[in-house]
C-alpha cells in the first residue's frame, strides 16, 4: 500500500500486502497488514469502525454499472457492508457531513460478506481474508469471462495516542480520497 497523494509516505506508514483471487461465485481477497497496534473497539455489525480504530477497506465496483460496495473489515472481525449507487451519492454525504446517520441508507443490513481475521501480536501484524459474493455486487446480470471490475484496498491504521490514522491504498490517489474510481485498478475475471 502507498500515499501516493503525499510527495515522501509518512514515516509511520506500516507495509501491507494484499492479494486477491476469485471462485465461481465470490472475490478472495487476503491482507496482511504490519501493525504494532491492532486495535479496534466497535463490536457490532455495521457499525461505523473506521472513526475508531484499525479498519481494512475493500471498494469494488463492476465497470457496467455505477453502483458500487465499500467493505469495512476491522481487526476484530467487525464488519460493515455500504452500498453507493454512484460516484455522486458520496459526494453528497461528504456535503451533508458524512455522520453515522447519513451512513443509514447505505448501509447493506443483511450480512454478505464472509470474513475471518487474525491478530498475531508476536509478529506485529494482522491478516485478514474476505469472500465478497458476486451475487451482492453484480446488478446487471451475471459474472462473463473477460468481465472486468474496479478495485481498491485501503487501510485506516491507528496506533494508541496518536491523533490521526496513517491512511494508505493499493490505488494510486493524486488526493486522499479512497471513492476517487478512476485511480482504483482493474481486475479480470478471465475463467468467471
């Protein structure tokens, strides 16, 4: 992951790797993340984490259609699952303020994602794995060899007594802002 928004990464940017892979019916997706301190303390579904602490953020968006899913997976497993029907839907919370509120309506409230997560404290990191099913993504009919999707993976890494998290993305954003899609890269289902 990078800052590719910043001239120099911060010095507190930790290393992630993050893979991704598919089934017939679902997005692998498999992050390591280096992190002295894993924290987060939201322990509901759904609940906005990435205000609280540690979050792994995946954004994909089939490119025939304009709705697109964030996915928020927190360190201890909490998860929640947004829906945007456009570029322009966050553009109007960002000017409504984006509370947890305004969040509601994007909120997809049955849970769909099937995720596990491990914080390995001896080893200063936590890994996290996600099935994102295509039955949640795909609105315009079903997955076709050569279908391509947008994709990013983005990080909130907060560390006890620090005021800000040390942002970062696969996506090489000219601004630090993860909804930027034309930054996000593609990806191709060759054998879907």
């Amino acid at each position: 992951m990078e800052q590719a928004w910043l001239p120099q990464p911060e010095a507190e940017l930790k290393p992630a790797v993050v893979r991704a892979g598919w089934t017939d019916r679902t997005l692998l997706v498999e992050a390591e993340l280096d992190d002295l301190d894993a924290f987060n303390p939201v322990k509901a579904f759904n609940e906005v984490a990435y205000t609280q602490g540690d979050v792994f953020e995946i954004f994909v968006r089939p490119e025939a259609q304009e709705a697109y899913f964030e996915i928020h997976i927190t360190p201890e497993n909490q998860v929640l699952q947004l829906r945007f029907a456009n570029a322009a839907a966050i553009e109007k919370l960002r000017d409504d303020g984006l509370g947890k509120d305004l969040l509601a309506p994007h909120k997809v409230w049955q849970p769909r994602i099937a995720s596990e997560t491990r914080v390995d404290v001896a080893q200063a990191k936590w890994v996290v794995r996600a099935e994102v099913p295509f039955a949640l993504v795909l609105e315009k009919g079903p997955m076709k060899p050569g279908d391509r999707w947008l994709c990013s993976f983005c990080r909130y890494d907060y560390t006890r007594g620090r005021r800000s998290p040390v942002l970062s993305s696969t996506s090489p954003h000219a601004k630090c802002n993860f909804h930027r899609q034309q930054e996000w890269r593609p990806i191709m289902f060759s054998g879907a």
